[in-house]
C-alpha cells in the first residue's frame, strides 16, 4: 500500500515537472511573439522608401530654424509676407520694366526729402526734431558669409576638378544633362524670372510633400526603380564600352 502511493506521488511529481516546463515554453514563446511583434514595427518603418534616400524630417533637411519655418508655412502671415514681397518685387522689375538702380536712387531721394523737410518743420512747430539712427555693417557677420562663401566656392571647384578628371562617368552625364536643362530654362526666361520661379517652387513643393509624403514616397519609389531599370540597360549597352579615363595615382610607399 506505501509503495503504491509512493509511486503515485511521484506520478503526480512527473505531471507537475512536465506542466511546469510547458507552461515556460509558452511563456518564452509568447514573449518572444511579444517582442517580435515590437520589433516588426520598426524594421517596418526602416524599410519605408523616403525620397532621394532621406531619413531626417523635412523641416531638417531644410537647415531647420527660421528660414526652414517660412518654406513649410509654420507662420503663415511671415510666409505669405514673404512670398508677397517677393512676388512686388517681381512685378516690379519685371511687367512693370523697372530698373534696381532707378528705384533706389528714387526712395533714397524720398526719404531724404521727408526727413529734410521733417527736421526744418519741426523749428516751426516747436517740436523735437526726428531721431536719425547711425547704421553701421558689423565686421563679424560680414567675415563669416565670406568664409561661408569661400568654403561653398572652393567645395563647388573640388567637385568640378573630379567631374572634369574622367573617374565618374555617371556623375559627368547627370553635370552635363543638367547644365543643358539649366539653359534651356535660362534661354526662355531670364535670371529674375528664374529665381522667382526657384522662390515660389521652395514655397509650395516642401510643404506639399510633407503634407502628403505617405502618398508621394510609393511613388517616388516606383519612379526611381524604373530610373534605375533604364540607367542598367543604358550603361549595360552605352557607358560600358565607353573607354574610362585614368585611375587614381597610387599612393607612394
């Protein structure tokens, strides 16, 4: 009678063993679940096509700050204030054929008529006469443009001394294609007409694409792998037997 309840304690030993180890295999199964179902949001999300391969917001690919804040309308009445100003300015020299030397020598002598005549009228009128402010150009702000300027410059000539070296072939012909788009475009409308245009585009085309980029990304996407597609069997039957300029000199020992 002992050994038979012996053997069935141990029996139910066995059973609790074998439950316990199945019910950690469902626990470790269901949090692995858990943890693959977290993390398939986020290879998701890495997987997304973003145009021209962009990972950062566009407000930062615009440079961020003010001049960022003004492309995507976050201050409407500055953004249209803006657009406005430069829209008379465009109407201005261009319908209206007015020249910048003209129009400045026309408000300098203005101004200076108004203030003359302000500053006489007020021993008259016994009133203190206008305050004049000293304008003066800081030096600092003037060098750092300068530097800026200088560094864009020397980067711009870097990259047109490799274009010009024969290396990258695909890079020479995207330079070449678009300098001929640039003036086609230049021949049909002048400089002013052109940075308006640039102007009104950096205006609308950011915050549009912020605005829809779930719809516009897919695509984009399609786009750039049909590019893609054409580009290998242009080079595939074109670039590849176009002999290729020098390589890079070896490094001395």
């Amino acid at each position: 009678m002992a050994d038979h309840e012996e053997k069935k304690h141990e029996e139910s030993s066995l059973m609790e063993k074998i439950s316990e180890k199945i019910h950690d295999h469902q626990d470790s199964s269901s949090s692995s679940d858990s943890d693959h179902e977290k993390s398939s949001p986020s290879s998701v999300k890495s997987k997304i096509y973003r145009l021209f391969g962009r990972e950062r917001p566009v407000h930062k690919v615009l440079g961020g700050g003010k001049p960022a804040d003004i492309f995507l309308w976050r201050n409407k009445k500055i953004s249209a204030g803006v657009l406005g100003v430069a829209t008379a300015i465009w109407v201005l020299f261009e319908l209206l054929e007015y020249h910048l030397l003209t129009l400045v020598c026309h408000c300098l002598i203005v101004a200076l008529a108004i203030l003359f005549l302000w500053a006489n009228a007020t021993v008259f009128l016994s009133k203190s006469p206008p305050h004049i402010p000293e304008v003066h150009i800081p030096e600092e702000p003037v060098l750092q443009f300068a530097a800026a300027l200088r560094f864009e410059i020397n980067q711009a000539f870097a990259v047109l001394r490799d274009i010009a070296s024969g290396r990258d072939l695909k890079k020479f012909l995207s330079v070449i294609a678009g300098l001929w788009v640039l003036s086609i475009v230049g021949s049909c409308c002048n400089s002013l007409t052109l940075f308006y245009i640039v102007f009104v585009l950096l205006h609308t085309v950011p915050v549009v694409y912020e605005k829809y980029e779930d719809k516009i990304d897919p695509f984009a996407e399609k786009a750039m792998a049909e590019i893609k597609k054409q580009y290998a069997v242009f080079d595939a039957k074109v670039l590849s037997k176009i002999p290729r300029g020098p390589l890079k000199d070896k490094k001395k020992a």
